[in-house]
C-alpha cells in the first residue's frame, strides 16, 4: 500500500476551488431496452464472494496495461467516455482544472488523465501494471500531487471523507461484488457538492461472462440513490454502438486469432465516427426506441 502523501492533509495546500450549484436533475433519451428490464428487476443483497475471487481477478488483470495501450486511445467507447466527461463536466460547473480527483478502477488511466496537471490525482485499482503505469504517466506530465494504490478485498477507499471533488467509476460496478458498498464508499469520500461520474455498460444477460450483474439506465438510477447520491445528469449513450458491439462476441466467449481480428475491426470500423456526430445520431436513434449500449449517470451526495 503506497504511503499517504502529505497534501491529502496539508492545510497549506488551501482551499478546494468552489462548485457551481448544481442544475436540476437532466435526463437524455433513455430506454432501458433488455428485458423491460434489468431496470426492473430488483438486485439482490449481493452474498459475500466465494473465496479466492478477489485474487482470481487480480491475477486476471495484473498485466493487462502493460503493453498496447494505444487500444484504449482508439477504442470507440474509451472515447466516447473521454468525450462524455470532459464536456459534461463543464456544464455542470466541474471543469477538470484545480480539482482533486479520485478513479475507482482507473485501469488505463485515459480518463483520469484528461484531469489538468493543477488537480491532484488519486486511484484505486487491482492491477499493479496499472499502478505503475500510472504513477510514471502521472510523472512525465508534471501532476503534482497524485497517489495510486491496490485496490482493498474488503472495498474500502483509504481517504478521508469529504475529500473529493470528482470521483470517477467507469465500467468498474458491473465487475465488483458488492455494488452498493463500492458506491456507498464513492459516497463517503466525495465533497457535499462533489459529482461522481458513472459509465457502465447495458447489455442482454450474459453477454460477458465477468459481469456479475447487468443494468438498465433506471436500476443504475435506483441503484445509485439506494447508496444515498442523488442524480444530477441521466444519459443512455452509444445507441449507434450495436453492430460493431456484437464484434466483441467472439472474443468474450472464446478467444483466439479469430476473436481478435473482430475485436480489431469493431474499433476500426467506429474510428472514423467524430462525437458530436455520433451523439447527435444517438439523439435519432433514441427517438424511435433504439437502445443505449452505455448508461451514464452523474451524482452527488443527497
């Protein structure tokens, strides 16, 4: 476990930058397509893992960033989450400048590094390729203050409560054991008028076997207000995603040279699609009931 720096409880580093009040809650064309829906159904109080998972998904993820990280450059939905933060950000008053932020799951890192180098940054996450990636990105592009640590069995962040400004949990709740503990720990250490960006993928059951649950835009909804955060922004995004997302099929069920040239071309095929376009057709297809491949709800304390 890395050492606390000295800023998480340094007067001297003075007060958080202010934060605009916040607008009134924003819903964009959702349609919580999969089984009327994973919306509906109730989750149940997830039983604790069965022994070894923990450690079974870090293994599973210890070196998956240490190479090709160009992928997550390109890869239409690491983009489209880049795009979604950055630009929704700035409209609810969060401009990723000054801030201190705080990435469950950061993995690549490609969103907590769009943060300014005036913002402090903090991670959690179970790869150590990961954590030293980071930790050498964070240093190369003059952060000043960052901090990166394993991820904890038991789901606890070690900082201090009302600590951030903006937390960021991306495709990370569908993965975990204990949905509502995690979010009830972004909860904990997020400023009273801190935001909590979080992306998860909204998909038919079954469709990747390391999903312990699925979601519709409204059970993440409810999930979300069960942990006591309040919803400030709701969207269904990716709608125009579904045919080059089934290209993924090959590699979640199988593997091999053949799943990797699907998952190659699902990414190919998608790069030449600008965002504003790619949202401004997703506004189209919402309209006549095409759903959303992503789920994207932005919170705050209640």
């Amino acid at each position: 476990m890395a050492v606390c720096p000295a800023w998480l409880h340094d007067p001297s580093m003075g007060e958080p930058v202010p934060v605009a009040p916040l607008p009134p809650v924003l819903v964009r064309g959702t349609f919580d397509w999969w089984g009327s829906d994973a919306a509906a159904r109730p989750h149940p109080v997830p039983a604790p893992p069965p022994p070894g998972v923990f450690a079974q998904q870090r293994g599973r993820y210890a070196d998956a960033y240490a190479r090709n990280r160009w992928r997550f450059r390109v890869r239409y939905d690491c983009r489209q989450r880049r795009y979604s933060l950055r630009t929704i950000a700035e409209r609810l008053g969060m401009p990723l400048r000054g801030r201190t932020i705080l990435d469950v799951g950061f993995g690549s890192g490609d969103l907590l590094f769009l943060a300014d180098p005036s913002c402090r940054v903090c991670g959690v996450e179970l790869s150590r390729s990961a954590i030293d990636r980071a930790r050498a990105t964070a240093a190369r592009r003059g952060y000043r203050d960052f901090d990166f640590r394993e991820a904890r069995e038991d789901g606890r962040l070690d900082y201090p409560d009302g600590f951030f400004d903006l937390a960021i949990c991306s495709h990370v709740l569908e993965h975990v054991p204990n949905d509502l503990a995690t979010l009830a720990e972004i909860r904990r250490v997020l400023r009273p008028r801190g935001l909590a960006f979080l992306f998860v993928p909204v998909e038919p059951e079954g469709f990747d076997p390391k999903h312990e649950r699925q979601y519709g835009v409204r059970s993440l909804v409810k999930r979300v207000e069960a942990a006591g955060l309040r919803a400030h922004y709701v969207e269904g995004q990716m709608r125009w995603a579904w045919p080059v997302k089934f290209l993924e099929v090959p590699d979640l069920h199988g593997g091999g040279a053949w799943a990797q040239a699907c998952d190659a071309l699902r990414h190919v095929l998608a790069l030449p699609l600008p965002m504003r376009a790619g949202e401004a057709f997703d506004r189209l297809l919402a309209r006549v009931g095409v759903p959303e491949t992503q789920a994207l709800v932005v919170a705050a304390p209640a």
